[in-house]
C-alpha cells in the first residue's frame, strides 16, 4: 500500500505554493520505503530543504547522532531498529531536533508510545502529502525559532553539555564538578569538534602567553578532565589524543554504544529495550 493518497506533488508543476518552506535545513529520513524517498526529494526541492536517507534503524541513528540534522522523519517498522528504539536511543542520547514518527498502525496505544518515548508528531499512513509537507514545515519554522532563543556559548553534544555562559558542565544530565582549568581546556576542544588543537595552542589559550607549562602537564590535565566527563572512564569517548600533536574533540558518544550494542544484547550494553515495539 502506497503511503500517500496524492500523488500530485510528484509533478513539478503541482501546486503546492512553491518554495514556501523554511531554507537551508536538513531533514533526516529515515525509512526503507521507496516511494517515501521519491516524494521526500520532491518535497525538498519544492520547499528548501535538504535531505538524508536512512534505510535502517541502525544507520538512522548513527547519521543523526554525526550529522547537522534538523528534523527525523522515523518509520516504525525498520530493519535493525524499530523506530521506537531509534527514538529512544536518540533522545537518551541527548539528541533532540523535532522526530516525526509515521506508521501504517493507527493503534492509538503505538501513537501514545511514540510520544511518551520523545517523538513530537505521529502521522498514519496513508496521509495527505499537503499534509506531511505542512507539519514539516511547521516543524522547522519551530526549530530556528528555538534555536535562535538558545543562549550563546552553550554547546550541545550526545550526552555532554557544556555551558560556557554559566561555566557549568552537564553528563547524562548531572552536573560535573571541573576544576576552571579543566573547564578553560574543555571548552577549548569542544568549541571546534573534529579540529586538531596542538598541545602548544591549549597552553597559550588556556595558562595564556608566555606560561611556563611542560606539555606533558598538559597531558596530565586531560587525564583528569577525560576522568570526569567520559563515560567509561580512561576509555576516550570525547576527547582523543592525536600522537605528536594534541587533542581533538568529536561527537561520538551514541556511536561507541551503538559499535557495542551490535556485539552483545542491548541490555548489556546499557541499551533497554522498549515494549510495544511494532
């Protein structure tokens, strides 16, 4: 059974009041449905926004957890993941753009779950494609506008906060207790995530010109920052050292739980399963 029940959009010469969307936003699909992926694109060009495909749970979770996403649209029914399993893992993992779930189950039990697990909207298909393009919309107009009320300095990574107004430090959502030069030296790496930063840089920008600091007292430093912020200890989730050079921050938390989940049972791994799956 076909998803939509209007296939007009499909013609580019359909009226759907042009480019009417908000621009330069990324929509993340992520559904193994064909025909979802040939009227999304559509929907992106006519709208302005872009947009990533998942087909499975597994790499919808990873491409969202990597990537500048926007908004999800999430399929229940995936390979690899549910869609409620994606949800969950994603909004533990301190993910947390708009989630649009859709299903063929219009079980009202399956749409309270998705709410109760952090999606923002549920739509049953088959469903108007007026309709689906509405609410993306409606979404991404929401999300700048949230996004423009977020205070300056404060950085957002999968299960790490790092507040730079307020000098505070979030982990799972529990405040951890920095020294202020394990706080200067966090907020140095995690300002610029994926750049190398030498270990001659973070003593000029964080003990200031001229300090006399040996670069291994850097080191040492790190040591007890990666102590108090990663999640499994001396194991580098955060924070990794590049030999010769420094430090380098990534995103990287969902995925190094994900690579475990893949290799023993989610409950093992600190991954719960959630009921009601479909």
């Amino acid at each position: 059974m076909s998803p939509f029940t209007d296939y007009s959009i499909l013609n580019p010469a359909a009226s759907l009041g042009g480019r009417t969307g908000v621009t330069e936003a990324t929509v993340l699909v992520v559904d193994d449905d064909p025909s979802m992926h040939d009227i999304l694109t559509v929907l992106g060009q006519q709208h302005g926004f872009s947009i990533q495909f998942a087909e499975d749970g597994l790499d919808g979770v990873r491409l969202a957890e990597s990537s500048d996403i926007d908004l999800i649209i999430l399929d229940l029914t995936l390979p690899g993941l549910s869609g409620f399993d994606v949800c969950r893992r994603l909004r533990a993992a301190g993910v947390e753009v708009p989630i649009v779930m859709v299903s063929a189950s219009s079980d009202p039990v399956d749409v309270v779950v998705g709410l109760e697990i952090g999606a923002d909207d549920y739509i049953t298909k088959p469903f108007e494609v007026r309709e689906l393009a509405a609410r993306i919309n409606a979404k991404l107009r929401r999300q700048r506008t949230t996004q423009s009320q977020v205070r300056p300095g404060r950085l957002k990574f999968p299960g790490l906060i790092v507040d730079v107004g307020r000098h505070e430090v979030l982990r799972d959502g529990k405040p951890v207790t920095l020294t202020p030069t394990e706080f200067d030296l966090l907020a140095l790496l995690s300002a610029s995530p994926g750049r190398v930063i030498s270990r001659s840089e973070m003593i000029q920008k964080v003990w200031g010109q001229g300090a006399d600091l040996d670069l291994r007292s850097v080191d040492a430093h790190v040591y007890r920052l990666r102590r108090k912020i990663e999640p499994e200890g001396p194991r580098p989730t955060y924070i990794h050292a590049v030999p010769g050079i420094g430090y380098r921050f990534e995103r990287r938390g969902l995925n190094e739980r994900l690579a475990k989940a893949q290799e023993g049972t989610p409950e093992a791994n600190g991954l719960q399963p959630v009921a009601g799956q479909s």
